[in-house]
C-alpha cells in the first residue's frame, strides 16, 4: 500500500459531487493535481485533511485508515493562497504556533523556528507582523509554519497563484530546498504548469468531481489518454495510420503527411511497454501526440538529425503572454507549435506563410 491511498472515495455536496477516486502516492512524492476550475480539486484536498466526510470509501496513511480521524489527528497541515497568519502574532509566534502544541522547551522551539525560517529566507523577518510583509514573505512564513511540525503529509491549495511570476519562481526553489530538508510527501493543487514542471513527481487530472488521468510527466504531458486532458494541457493530437517501418521506425500516414516515430520500435531502447498494451501493430488507426515546443520552425530546409521534415501552411498566429503559437495545418490537421516573439520577428513569419516544421522521431509518440 502508498503512504497515502485514496480508495474508492465520493463526496456528496449537494451542488457537488466527488465520484469514485482512487490513487496512492509514495513517501516523498511531490503530487499535483490539475484541472479546470470547478472540478473539486480543492474538495479532494480538504476532504483528506479531513474537513468533510465522505459518502463512501477510505484514506489511508501510512496504511492506517484515517478517514474517520478528525483533521486534528491525521498529522497533516495545509497551506492555502491567502495565507491565513495571525495579524497580532509576530512572525515567530505564527511560525511557533503548532509547534508550541508538540513540543514545551522553549529553546528546541526556538532551534527549528530559526531552522525552518533559515531555509525559507525569513530568519530576518521573525520580528515583524504579517502586515508589514509582502505577499511573498507571507506565504513562506505561512509555508514555515506548516512545515515546522514536520507533518506525515503536507497539502498546498494554490499556494503561488497570488503571488508575481518573479516571486512564484523564487518560492518553488526554496519549497524545492525546504521538503528536501524535511522530507514531506506534498499534495499540490494549481493551475499554474509551471509549479507542475518544476515540482511534481506525480500528477492527477480532474474535471467535474472524477480522475480523468493519473501519472508522471510523461504520461499526462506527452501520452494524454484522452482529448481533453490533451487539449487542457496543450498537447498536438494527430489522427494516423500506421502503414510499415523504415529504419526500425514506426512509420505513420497522417494526412497527406508521413511522420515516423520510435514508438513501437522493436530496435530502440526508449520503447515505451505502454504500447504494448495498447496493441499497436501494423496497419492500425493511432493517435500521435506532439508538443508545441517539440516542433522546430525555420523558412528554409535544415540538415539535422529529426527524421520528420516538411512544409506546412501557417494559418493562424496567437501571441499569448510572452510567447507565440503558430498554427500551422500537418497534414490537414492544425497544429500548435512555439515560438519566442523575438524568434517569430527574425524568422519574419506571417500568416498564411509556408515553413518547414522539424519534429523529431523521438518526439512523435503513438498513444492509442
């Protein structure tokens, strides 16, 4: 059994409702959960603190059954967006808070305070009340005072997401320092990829209160098991045919186009078993899935090593924060890559242009 384990677990709120979950981590995972708003992430995350009682199934911890335990006795702490820090309370006492219900010797009490603040940048800070602080500032003293009683698991309901790109940035790093030191399991709820990218060692996908998908980077990023969580993800699907090999290479007609991929590839040692199980041979309808940043563009033909090269039309360019997706159509299908608006302007693309797409065979996976 996982050191957390979700069994069968559904929630009945009336207007919401969580169905059937089911999924378990290992000591030390970092797990992200992802999905539209509105599909009972954060439900999912205070019903294993504890807040709400299930309608039927279990938690287990540790493979202790928790579910009946009240939120108090499950060893867990919880760290939310707006950082919920006592305002009369210096930053010391907010972080010494729980601790002060572990442990009576004032000097260990003053020993991980200091520890836990040191680690997150805030030693010099334990003075000051929270409204003095910046956002910033304030949820690492609200992430030392979680981590300070060093709980059995430690649950994030987006904790970054009110904070500048800069400082979200900074506070993954010193997370990444802090559950290092502690050696926490994390229960992550965000919207933020970047968190997903940069933490995760597992995800969940959830939309309207069910697990759509569960797995590593890989699986959810690169082999989506479903449209939506492709599209929620931002991840090409292309419709194909597998129609024979060439060089050991999975060959497949897609449109007009011919792509090769290592999938199903008996010579190549990154061939995923998944494929296996799905049955992939010869001859069968399959859907590839590509990454926008995994397609090269260039106006010209290049001499590198991608065994898939050919010329696309640009249909439609969308500039999207800092960066730019180009549209293009392969073969009849319309396809994101990506581009830096530095790279778009040197290139001098425009819609309606033609370009090569370069995409590696590595980069093409065969997922159904």
């Amino acid at each position: 059994m996982g050191f957390i384990k979700v069994e069968n677990l559904s929630i009945d709120l009336g207007e919401f409702h969580l169905v059937d979950i089911d999924f378990e981590i290992k000591k030390g995972d970092y797990l992200t959960i992802i999905g539209p708003t509105g599909s009972g992430k954060s439900i999912l995350l205070e019903t294993i603190a504890g807040f709400y009682k299930p309608k039927k199934g279990r938690v287990f911890l540790e493979g202790e059954d928790i579910t009946n335990l009240p939120p108090e006795k499950r060893n867990m702490s919880i760290v939310y967006q707006d950082y919920v820090l006592f305002p009369t309370k210096t930053v010391f006492e907010n972080i010494a808070y729980g601790l002060k219900k572990k442990i009576n010797d004032k000097e260990e009490i003053k020993k991980e305070v200091t520890q836990i603040a040191e680690i997150l940048n805030i030693a010099h800070l334990l003075h000051r009340k929270p409204d003095t602080l910046s956002g910033g500032e304030q949820q690492r003293v609200a992430l030392a005072r979680a981590l300070v009683v060093k709980p059995k698991l430690l649950l994030m309901d987006e904790p970054f997401s009110a904070l500048d790109v800069k400082t979200r940035e900074n506070l993954r790093n010193l997370v990444k320092k802090a559950i290092e030191k502690y050696e926490t399991t994390i229960l992550h709820v965000t919207h933020d990829f970047d968190d997903v990218w940069n933490l995760a060692t597992k995800i969940l996908v959830m939309r309207n209160g069910k697990i759509l998908q569960k797995g590593d980077i890989n699986d959810i990023f690169y082999r989506p098991s479903i449209n939506f969580v492709a599209d929620f993800v931002g991840t090409n699907v292309l419709e194909g045919e597998i129609i024979g090999k060439e060089d050991g290479l999975s060959k497949i007609k897609v449109g007009d186009c011919i792509l090769l991929s290592i999938d199903d590839s008996e010579n190549n040692n990154n061939y995923n078993k998944s494929n296996k199980d799905n049955n992939i041979d010869k001859n069968n309808n399959v859907k590839l899935s590509i990454r926008p940043e995994d397609i090269i563009i260039s106006k010209n033909p290049i001499n590198i090593s991608a065994r898939n090269e050919f010329k696309c039309k640009v249909k439609e360019i969308k500039k999207i924060g800092n960066l730019v997706y180009l549209i293009l159509n392969i073969g009849g299908t319309p396809t994101k890559c990506i581009l830096t608006p530095n790279a778009l302007s040197q290139l001098e693309i425009k819609e309606g242009d033609e370009v090569y797409a370069i995409i590696k065979a590595i980069n093409v996976r065969i997922i159904n």
